[in-house]
C-alpha cells in the first residue's frame, strides 16, 4: 500500500493510503501514525479517498491511531471514505468514535 503524508492546514498531518485497508497494508498505516505521533506532531487527518475496500485490521488501525494521537493530546479523524468504508463503520457503531468527514478540510474546519 502506498501512503501519502503531506502538510495540511494548523499543523495537521494528512496520511492519504490507497488501495485496500487490509490485514496486509494495516500494519504500514499504524507505524505512519506512530511515526507521526513520535514526532511530535499529534493531528492527523486520514483522507481515505483513494482507499476503495477496508476490513477490521483496517480499523484495527485506525482505531490505534486515534488512540495513540489522543494519548498524546491530538486527534485522528477521517475524511474522504467511500460507501464501503461508511458501511464498515456504520455496521461497527465505530461512527461515533472515527465521525467520517466529506473532507480534509472539513476534518480540522477548527484548524
């Protein structure tokens, strides 16, 4: 899986994967945002709009990374998600916890 990091607005960190959220790419998602967070840069945005499938390992992490960002004071939230990944969330109540954003922008408008 190819994952985009780029600089968004008020410090926010942009991770931008493609392709399917899987067991197999996962584990790439959640050391980009340890990565991050160790760093010192604790506000990430996910844009998961170049992410067309996703399953629980997928959520596995970005469930990780919401922890790992509020332990350190940020947030993760994401943006971009297509009908499948809604789906997913809304079939996991997870929803609630990782609120799906239409945009990046939108995911830190408070930025």
């Amino acid at each position: 899986m190819n994952i985009e990091m780029v600089d968004g607005p008020g410090g926010v960190v942009v991770l931008r994967p493609a392709g399917r959220l899987n067991m197999v790419a996962a584990p790439a998602v959640r050391e980009a945002v340890n990565s991050i967070v160790d760093s010192g840069r604790s506000r990430i945005a996910v844009d998961l709009s170049g992410v067309d499938f996703i399953d629980s390992s997928g959520l596995g992490a970005l469930i990780s990374g919401l922890k790992s960002t509020r332990q350190a004071g940020g947030d993760l939230r994401i943006a971009g998600a297509n009908d499948q990944v809604k789906l997913v969330l809304s079939l996991t109540n997870l929803e609630r916890v990782l609120t799906p954003y239409d945009t990046v922008e939108n995911a830190y408008g408070d930025a």
